[in-house]
C-alpha cells in the first residue's frame, strides 16, 4: 500500500474538512485508491473548537511545518503574498505541495511551477478551480490528446445562486443577503458578484489548456451588480436566461479571455444549473462537447478536490511522469473591443408616438441590425420598456450606440448584456 506523510498549514474550515474526510472515509480511499494517508502535523495559528486533531502535533508557526519529515504540504491559509513565501519555502525544502488557493496560482502560478521543476516536486491544485469538480486533472491528463476550443461555464457558485434566484422573481440584494446567511457569499461579498473569483479561474484554465501565463494579461471582467429580476423575464419571452459566464476561447491563434453576464438559451446544458452549482462546457476536436457539473464550494467538495491530488501524488510521484514543463503559449489575448456579440437592450422610454421609430433610425444610422424590437406594456408614469435585440456587432461600438441611445429624449434609462453565441 502506498502511503504519504502530510503536514497541512492552516486549520479553518477547508482543512477541518479534509481532515474529517481522511478520518472518516479512510476504508473507501483505501479500497478505491490504495493509498494510506498520515497526517504528521498541522500549522495552526489557532485551535478550531469545531474539529479536535487528536494526537496529531500542532505547531503555531505555519512555516514550521516544512521542515518535518513529510512528503507533502497542503497549503489551506488562503490569502497570496504569505501563501506564495510558504509555497516556495516548501518546493524549496523538496516537499511536493497541495493547494486549493486560486488566488495564489493565478498572481504566483508561473513563478511557482519553475520552482518546482527546479526543485523535482509537484505542485497539484485541484481544489483551486471548482472545488472538488474534477476539471485541473481532466485538462491536463484525460484530454491532452484533444484541440480545446472554447471552455466556458459558470465558475463562481455564488453568483449563480444568486442569479438563479432572481430568475425565479427575487431581486438582487435580498438574495446577495439570503446567500451571506447561507454561508454561500462572504461578508464582503464584491470578489464573488464583482466577477474577479470566475476571472481567476478562467485565467487557470486557460494557462492549463494554452499556455497563457499565470498572471496572464489584463482582460475584460464585469459582475452582476447592474442585471434586475425584469431582465429574466424579457429574456424569457425570447429563449434565454442569464448566467455570469467565464470563458476561454482559442480562435485562429487568437486567445479570448472574458468573465461577464450573458444571455443563453434556455435549451443550453448551462442554463439548467441552478443554485450554487458550478458547470462548464468544453469544445473538443476529437470527442465533441464535454460537460461537467458539481459544487463548487465547501468543505466536502473542496476536501474531495484535495484527497484527488493526495492520490494523484501518492500513484505518480515521479515528477516527470505527469508534470511536464508548460510550454509558454505563442497565441496573443485577443482585444476585447474587436469582439462580436448580439446584444440585449432594455429601454425604459417614454410612451408617445415616434419612439421606435427614433430607436431603430439610430441603429441605421449606425449600421447596427435588428433582430428584434418589442415594446412591452405600460409601466405607468407614461414609461414602457423596450427590449431590443441586435444583429452581431463589434464590443467597441457598444458603448458609443449605448450613450447616443440614452441621449433619444425619449429614452430615461438603459442597461445592456452581451449575448454569448452557441
């Protein structure tokens, strides 16, 4: 039986939870794996009163931990500049390392794979995407015979959760309050419904299936914060709902980098996710379309991400067995305002003769098409919305039509979601 010695630095919820999950599952990872695994000690600034370790040694210094004899760390502090001086500390003294921090891989994941390879350790980080849905090792490894396309998906649970919740009538704050109950947004909820959680996991993604470097380039991020419940029903009327989307696209030697709202249609795999769920869509040259679903959060999902990469190490330690050098990808980022969306357009405008009409004679004007234009009923104080949906056209024009279209004397307001094509 194959066994490893761990010393894990940080003792909160994600390490409790794999903790427990070593202690309780220990006869299915055996018989599924293997594998034995020994805790020797753990790197605890404090106790948690919600787990006891045992007889396991505590040391209150997390650095301390790499200098046991241990064959892995598993670094669970979260944060990035702390996290990435006990990283290199542990590739330095030839420990292998296990992660679930995105953030520390997506600013520092370059700098620490070098390390590394110059080190002869593996760095394995499962958990850092997605939680314990299986997506790091299915790039890497079960898909490495296939051309990636496209990979997008929803990568933030916590703005589908609240995304899906106003698909079915609520209103965005009540819901960002209703996920901060649940334990799914954090007090400060603005990395999560800011888009910048999605933005860096699509960015370890792609470095994972392109070669893009970890940081990459700065690209095109946007939240949730402007969508309204109204939104869903209009896009219903149509066939689509909205989801938060991160998406990775690789097209004639150009890279796309995005993570924004979008409509999709409703007969998508993707639009029937709801809840806190995470759920991608890979295009394939040799097996098609690839869909993968799952939490993307908590203490369970994210111990089973981190026991993966355990049994990973423990059948593979030999670094060059699976951990080859990242080629530096050769595609530029492409420029976010050369792209082509449809868009959405809702107008709140006046109801009296001659809107449409001023509407779609801006549009000509601007050589932009129409694909649908309907104004729906009175909202009172002579307002009615009018919802608008365009031919393709480029990302850098949409600011400019969307400003001289606010300037129509008829029109109060305007809001606008690209619309991701199939």
């Amino acid at each position: 039986m194959k066994s490893l010695k761990i010393g894990i630095c940080g003792w909160g919820n994600v390490a409790t939870g794999m903790f427990n999950a070593l202690h309780d599952n220990v006869d299915a990872i055996k018989q599924n794996s293997g594998c034995s695994f020994n805790i020797e000690v753990i790197g605890a600034r404090r106790d948690n009163p919600k787990c006891n370790p045992g007889n396991t040694k505590i040391v209150r210094d997390i650095f301390e931990v790499c200098n046991h004899d241990i064959d892995v760390v598993v670094e669970l502090i979260g944060g990035v500049d702390v996290a990435r001086e006990l990283i290199l500390k542990a590739i330095n003294n030839k420990k292998h390392v296990i992660t679930a921090n995105k953030a520390v891989i997506y600013h520092h994941g370059d700098e620490i794979f070098t390390a590394a390879k110059e080190q002869g350790v593996k760095v394995l980080f499962e958990s850092a995407v997605c939680a314990g849905t299986p997506i790091i090792k299915l790039l890497s490894e079960e898909l490495a015979a296939n051309n990636i396309t496209k990979i997008s998906g929803m990568l933030n649970g916590t703005s589908n959760f609240i995304l899906s919740n106003m698909e079915e009538g609520s209103e965005f704050e009540p819901t960002l309050a209703l996920a901060q109950k649940e334990g799914y947004a954090e007090p400060d909820p603005a990395f999560d419904i800011e888009g910048m959680d999605a933005a860096h996991k699509i960015g370890i993604l792609s470095s994972i299936a392109y070669g893009s470097p970890l940081p990459p380039e700065d690209f095109y991020i946007e939240g949730i914060t402007h969508i309204e419940k109204d939104d869903f029903t209009y896009a219903a009327d149509m066939g689509y709902t909205i989801k938060h989307l991160a998406v990775a696209k690789l097209e004639r030697n150009s890279l796309e980098l995005r993570a924004h709202p979008a409509l999709i249609k409703v007969s998508s795999h993707l639009a029937n996710l709801k809840g806190v769920r995470n759920g991608m869509e890979l295009d394939t040259d040799l097996i098609g379309k690839i869909h993968i679903a799952g939490s993307g959060a908590g203490q369970e999902s994210t111990a089973s991400g981190l026991i993966s990469d355990l049994i990973h190490l423990s059948n593979c330690p030999n670094v060059d067995s699976s951990q080859k050098e990242q080629q530096k990808s050769v595609h530029e980022l492409s420029v976010f305002g050369d792209l082509v969306f449809q868009y959405y357009f809702y107008l709140d405008a006046e109801d009296k003769p001659g809107v449409m009409a001023s509407i779609t004679s801006l549009l000509a004007s601007k050589k932009v098409g129409i694909e649908s234009i309907v104004q729906k009923e009175d909202r009172g104080k002579d307002s009615v919305p009018i919802i608008l949906i365009t031919d393709p056209f480029k990302e850098n024009d949409h600011a400019e039509l969307q400003k001289e279209l606010l300037g129509l004397d008829s029109v109060k307001a305007i809001r606008s979601i690209r619309i991701e094509a199939e």
